[in-house]
C-alpha cells in the first residue's frame, strides 16, 4: 500500500515522501490505493535489474497486441458472417440497401446507437452483442465506426457472380442486335 511504498522509498532510497506518492500515482493504475507486486517490480525493473532489456518487454508487448489483434480480428468475422447472412436472408439485396438503414443520418459514421438498433431490429442480435461488435470496431475508442469500412466488411456477402450472357440468351449476339 502507500505507506509500504513511503517506507522504502524514505529508508531504501533515501527519497522525500512526495517522491513516494508521485511514484505510487503512476504504478496504481487502477486507484485502489494499493500495488501488486508483479506491477511493482515491472515499474522497478529498469532499474534493479542488471539484466533488463526493455527491447524483451517490447517484444512481449507486441507479441501481446498482436495475439489480441488477430483474436479480435476472428470474433469480429464471426459476426460479419452473421451479420451478412441474416441481412440477405431479411431481404436485403446489397450492401448500399443495408448502409440506408444503418447509418440514418448518412454522415459516413455510426455510432453506437445506429449500429444497435440496426443489429436488434433487423439482425436480431442482443444489445449486448450489439455493444460487442462496435466496441470491437471502435479501437480507437472515439464512438463511432466508419461506415466505409463497415461496407467493405459486408460487401463479400452481397456480390453477385456475373455470368456470360450467354447462359441467359441462347444466342445473344443476335438478341443484342435485335435490340432486345
């Protein structure tokens, strides 16, 4: 707690109490008022340890946002695969048709409102679910996603092959001379 770290810091380092608090402000993160120790040491071993490399704990710290990346990445295609298929199984026949529903101010963004009620109505997703999927999106943390970049993500669900006319035609050669 505090006082623990006042202790050391007045009889270990020798440093002014005010010195102690400004440390323990930066190490409690979570202001409870109290430090584990895995935090503690992580903060002090840049300096106690002969042996840090912080180039180690920057290699950890990628590995980590990576993995996080890609698990988030997964999750979020799960739901796009919902999203999509419920989407065209709702009659929604492209991806323009279902951005007019979502983004209803057509600014080019949407916010946690629109995307909720665009997901419970007609993709019937929980709010909580709801929630889920723009908080994913929202790395930024701003409160809003890009509508843009929402399009992208469905479009896959809405493409249609396009065929040779001939298929449709038995000779459209002729048809289109024929002007039909």
């Amino acid at each position: 707690d505090r006082n623990e770290v006042r202790r050391f810091f007045k009889v270990v380092l020798c440093l002014a109490v005010t010195k102690a608090d400004e440390f323990f402000k930066l190490v409690d993160e979570s202001k409870s008022g109290k430090v584990a120790c895995r935090e503690m040491s992580r903060c002090l071993a840049p300096y106690l340890d002969k042996n840090y490399r912080p180039e180690a704990d920057e290699v950890l710290a990628q590995e980590a946002a990576a993995r996080a990346e890609r698990d988030r990445e997964k999750e979020l295609k799960g739901y796009w695969e919902l999203i999509g298929t419920r989407a065209y199984d709702k009659g929604f026949r492209s991806v323009g048709q279902l951005m007019l529903q979502m983004d209803k101010d057509d600014n080019g963004q949407l916010d946690r409102k629109e995307m909720r009620t665009f997901l419970t109505q007609y993709v019937h997703f929980s709010q909580q679910t709801a929630d889920r999927i723009f908080t994913l999106l929202d790395v930024a943390q701003r409160g809003s996603v890009s509508a843009k970049e929402i399009r992208k993500r469905l479009e896959p669900y809405f493409v249609k092959v396009l065929r040779d006319p001939g298929h449709h035609v038995a000779d459209w050669r002729s048809a289109a001379a024929a002007g039909g």
